[in-house]
C-alpha cells in the first residue's frame, strides 16, 4: 500500500510544494528518485511515473517548481539559477527523509527537468540519471528570466550540432560517471532528434548508456498508451539497475 505525504519548503522565501511518495513500510537505507517535471508542467504529470516506481520499493520525491501547481513565486521572473535551486532543495530534503540511502539517490527529468536533471549531477550526487526529452539551451540568461529567452535559443539552437562545452547540461552529462537512460518520442514537436543525438553523444562512456525511442509519442506525453509505454520503461530500467524483481 503506498503513502503520500504533502510537503513544503522554503525557496528564497517562497514556498515549494513537494509530495514524498513510498510504501506503507519502506526498506530502510533503500532507494529514492527525484522526479522535475518540465517547463510550465507540474508534479501532478509525474505522480503516477512515482507511484508505479514506489511500488517496486522507491522512495520517490515530485515537486512543482516555483510558478508552477502550488508552489509560490512568477514563473515569468524565473530564472533557469532559480528552477536548478528548486530542485538542489528538493533533493536535499528527499536526501534526509528516514529511510533514504543519501548514496542511492536517482533523478528523472522530462524536457526541461531533463536540462536542469543534468546540471543538478554537477551539484550533489546522483546513482542514476533518466531523461525523457531533454531540452538544451545555450550558456546565455541562465541567471535571467527563461520566460524572457529568444525564441531562437528554443528553436535553431535544438537543430544544431553540440559539443558537451557547448551548454551546462551537455558538459554536466559528459562529467557524469553513472549510467543513464534517454527517452526520445519519435514523434516530438518540440525537441529535435538533434538534440537528443547532443545528449547521447555527450556520454563519456557509451556503455552506461540505454537509448530508448518512443516511435509514436508525443513530447507531452498526452495519450494513455505512450504514459503507460514510458512508465514500463522506467520501471523496467530502474528495477534492473539496482535489482529489484521486474
């Protein structure tokens, strides 16, 4: 049977709505994942990727970045600084919730909580990465709103071939020694192949890589049958990486 628990916390005085999600009876020292949602989303997408993995014995932590569902603040005064500080917060309370091995802490990010899921790597230590449609964007405004980003750095720069140097999520990617699983949808409006290919390639060690496309999704994920495809594929992978029964 599983729990939720509601949660806040403080971001520069502004509230974060968290949801910690386990077992009636969590294994101690077990397994946790963290799970960002993308730009302009909210936890509630993620919750039932959380449920199905808490089931297997995770300990899995969603939270509305600041704008977004019930957490507080102007998403359009935001900047990418201010989402990554979201999610280095709610990792860190994720990180002292009894039960959680602080050394066994995943991330899952889709699309814009796969950008800032890289670069968090670079901050506190991950066992895991999974990435569902990552975006990128150039080095540029990360300390200004995002709202405020050319329409350019959404759209040529996602066409474009880049090196891991090229953006804070490539060379976070690049730095990371664990292994990591990248979800493309195949039929994305919004993220290019290219950009997925940025990702990839960015994997110092292609062996510790698992490349999933997803032929007949989305970039939302808005149909049962692609949330119902992508939530096997992470049950599947997580479960085999740290080995539970499948």
């Amino acid at each position: 049977m599983l729990k939720k628990e509601h949660l806040v916390s403080s971001v520069h005085n502004q509230k974060l709505a968290e949801t910690l999600i386990f077992t009636e009876k969590p294994q101690q020292n077990g397994p946790a994942i963290l799970l960002l949602h993308g730009w302009r989303s909210k936890q509630a997408n993620a919750i039932e990727y959380a449920e199905a993995l808490a089931q297997r014995g995770f300990i899995c932590m969603t939270f509305d970045q600041r704008g977004c569902g019930s957490s507080e603040g102007n998403i359009d005064t935001l900047s990418r600084q201010d989402f990554l500080d979201d999610a280095l917060t709610a990792y860190d309370n994720l990180a002292t919730v009894v039960g959680v091995d602080p050394d066994n802490i995943s991330v899952i990010g889709a699309s814009f909580g796969g950008y800032l899921g890289a670069i968090l790597t670079t901050r506190r230590r991950v066992k895991y990465l999974a990435l569902r449609a990552p975006a990128d964007y150039p080095n540029a405004g990360f300390e200004q709103p995002h709202a405020l980003l050319p329409a350019t750095a959404k759209g040529a720069w996602r066409t474009q071939q880049h090196q891991p140097h090229d953006s804070f999520a490539l060379n976070a990617l690049h730095a990371f020694s664990g292994e990591v699983l990248i979800v493309e949808s195949g039929k994305d409006d919004q993220i290019s192949h290219q950009t997925i290919a940025n990702y990839t390639h960015a994997l110092k060690d292609q062996g510790k890589l698992t490349y999933i496309i997803m032929a007949e999704a989305g970039h939302s994920l808005q149909d049962s049958q692609s949330r119902a495809e992508y939530n096997k594929i992470l049950v599947d992978w997580f479960c085999a990486k740290i080995g539970f029964p499948i």
